[in-house]
C-alpha cells in the first residue's frame, strides 16, 4: 500500500514537474515535409508539436507558417553547430517534440533553446519581411537621425519590430497557457526567451554599400541590420556558461526566480537562468537525458572545450586514421578558370574512450 502510495506521488511529480515543458516542442516542425503546402487552415493541424492557442495562430496566419518552419530549421541547425565542442552537443534537439531529460527539465541547455528557438524566429521573421516573403510586412523604418558625412540610409532594414512581435506571439504561446503546470518553469522559460530576443536586437547593425566613381565609395548606402542567427548563438553560448541558477521564492506579494546564492539582487534581463543543475555529461545515463562522450571526436592539439582531456573527462582516447580528399596541384588556365587534382592525405584523428 505504502510502495503504491510513493509510486502514485512519485508520478504526480513527474507530471506536474514535466508537463509543462512543451515551450519548444514546436520545433518539432523542422521535420514538416516540404511539399505539405499549408495553404489551408485545416493543414495547421497536421503540423506536429503545437499547443492549442499555436494552432489558432497558424490558422489566423497561415502565410507565416513556411517561414516559422524555417525558423525551426535553423533552430536544429545552429544549436548543433554551436554546440558541436561541447561534451552536451544539442544532438538530442532532433528528438522534438519528444525530448529527453537534458530538454525537458529546467536546465541550462533548455535555458539556451529557449533562448535560441526566441531569437530564431524573430530573426526569421524580420529576414522574411526584408527579402519579401511575407504579405504583412515590409522593410523595417528608416532611422530618424542620419548616419554620418557621407552615408545615407536605403536599401531594405531588417523588420525587426515585426519580427519580434509575430515570433514572440507564436513561441511564448505555450507558457501563456494557464493549465500547463509549474509556474517556475514557465517564469524561467519566458525569462529565457526574452533574454534570446535581446540578444537578437542587440545584433542589429549597421550595414552599409559603397557607391561612387570606380568604388571611389564616396557615397555609402546604409541600412539597419541584423547579423547572422550563428553570431546571435555565439553571444547566448556565452550566456549559457555564466548562467545563474535560481530558485522560485517569494519576494514581496508574489514569487519570482532569484539567484540561488547568497546575494540578494534580482535576475539580470541579460543573463539566461536555470533551476536545474546538469550532470557532467561524462558518462551516458538516461536518466538524466545524458549521453557521454565515449566515442566522440576530441582535439589533441585544441585546449578549449573540444580537447581530448576535456572532452573525454580524464578517460583518455583512441588514435584512428581518417582519409581526407583535398583539391591540390591546382592550375590557372588563361582565361579563367582553375583545374584541381583531388588528393588523399592520411590524418590521425582521436576519439574519447
Ligand atoms: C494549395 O496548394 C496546392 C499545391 O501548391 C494547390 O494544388 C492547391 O490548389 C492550393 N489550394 C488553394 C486553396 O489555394
Ligand atoms: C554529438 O554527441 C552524440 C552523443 O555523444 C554523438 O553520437 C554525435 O556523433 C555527436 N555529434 C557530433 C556532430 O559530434
Ligand atoms: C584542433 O584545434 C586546433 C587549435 O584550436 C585547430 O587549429 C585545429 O584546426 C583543430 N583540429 C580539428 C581537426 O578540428
Ligand atoms: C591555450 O591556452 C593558452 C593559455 O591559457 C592561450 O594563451 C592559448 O591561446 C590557448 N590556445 C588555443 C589554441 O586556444
């Protein structure tokens, strides 16, 4: 009786405490087969890994959709690029939308999804309206002051403003909701995103396009914009190893995340939080949504987070050799065009035992 009571509170845990982490399960649209068309409102609810109010929005913006997909893409793709030194390397983001227990607890590497996924479709977004994608939006405004002696504004900003209003409507959608469980979870996912969409205005720049004689470039044409997604990642990477733990508590009339240490200030709008902490990520064990890092690559000669001692936790690496095809003995032919030869060389390459 006792043992059923525990496995039935057990549970209840497990439900209250993963139910409601389905804020990224939308990415699970990277798998969407390109010839769906989406061209009708009953097609939302073929897309996989939304929440209800999601679908609603697909119905009502039904020519968002395409590059909402896209965003999702690009989510798979630069998560796992950012990442690819690190003993966590984001391959289990293709599990969407059922996620293992690194995605789906409070966790750093959630705490940086979340953050990338908010960024992402934002970044879409304002992209998609610039390039003409989009029937409801255009360039982004023309700033109000001009840029300087010499330059003038033109060409076609990035709509970020639009952007980050669509983008945050449809992936902050699913802890809106009021249901879904722990309101931790929900607060530090939210807090999360917001931080991605930072760091995504923060990436707008200045671009600029030289006119003039002969490339004199005595007139530059300049415009608002962004820089690319892989640049934003590169930032909240950096987020993402000094991340603040926190804690749930209440401070006033109502609980907010606080830092978990001693010092008592509030959480910074620019720092990503946690309020789980991560295995190593040494050993696999699926219990916590690890996989190891026996058998992955390692650098002998780098000695950042992809090198051998790091990446293999002390546990030492196999040598093995690898073929590689390069161009060589290339030549310049009159006029022009260069013929190349393909050349095997032989590498020594290493894996973590
Ligand atoms: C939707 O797209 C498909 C394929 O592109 C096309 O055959 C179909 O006629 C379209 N339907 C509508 C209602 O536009
Ligand atoms: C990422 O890690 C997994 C698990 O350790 C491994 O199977 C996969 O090959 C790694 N991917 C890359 C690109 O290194
Ligand atoms: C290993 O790391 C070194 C130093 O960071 C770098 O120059 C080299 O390209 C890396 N090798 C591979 C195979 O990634
Ligand atoms: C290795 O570490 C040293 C000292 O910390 C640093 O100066 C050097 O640039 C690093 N090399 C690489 C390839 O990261």
């Amino acid at each position: 009786m006792a043992l059923r009571h525990c496995l039935v509170a057990f549970l209840l845990a497990f439900v209250l405490q993963n139910g409601t982490c389905n804020g990224i399960k939308w990415l699970a649209l990277f798998k969407t087969p390109s010839a769906l068309a989406l061209n009708q409102t009953q097609h939302c609810k073929q897309l996989e890994g939304l929440v209800v109010s999601q679908v609603q929005l697909c119905r009502s913006n039904l020519e968002l959709m395409q590059t909402i997909i896209q965003a999702a893409r690009e989510v798979i793709k630069t998560c796992r690029k950012t990442f690819s030194d690190m003993r966590w390397n984001c391959s289990s983001i293709a599990l969407a939308p059922n996620y293992l227990l690194d995605l789906e607890r409070g966790t750093r590497e959630s705490a940086f999804v979340y953050a990338l996924s908010a960024a992402a479709i934002s970044h879409t977004i304002a992209r998609a309206c610039t390039t003409g994608d989009l029937p409801g939006c255009s360039c982004g405004p023309i700033p109000g002051e001009t840029p300087g002696p010499g330059y003038r504004w033109g060409g076609c900003a990035d709509n970020l403003n639009y952007g980050l209003v669509m983008g945050s409507k449809f992936s902050d959608a699913p802890m809106k909701m009021k249901k879904s469980g722990s309101q931790a979870n929900k607060l530090m996912h939210l807090h999360n995103s917001e931080v991605g969409r930072q760091a995504l205005k923060a990436s707008m720049e200045m671009k600029c396009k030289c006119h003039g004689v002969s490339g004199s470039c005595s007139i530059k044409t300049c415009w608002k914009g962004l820089q690319e997604l892989r640049d934003v990642a590169l930032d909240l990477k950096n987020k993402y190893l000094s991340a603040t733990k926190v804690v749930h508590r209440p401070m006033g009339t109502r609980k907010h995340l606080v830092p978990k240490d001693l010092d008592i200030r509030p959480v910074k709008e620019s720092e990503l939080v946690y309020l789980q902490s991560s295995p190593d990520f040494c050993m696999k064990n699926d219990k916590v949504g690890s996989h190891g890092t026996q058998d992955r690559q390692c650098n002998k000669t780098s000695n950042g987070s992809d090198s051998c001692d790091l990446m293999c936790c002390g546990r030492g690496y196999n040598p093995y050799m690898d073929k590689v095809v390069e161009r060589c003995h290339c030549k310049y032919h009159w006029c022009c065009y260069v013929t190349c030869k393909k050349c095997e060389r032989t590498v020594e390459r290493y894996v973590c035992k």
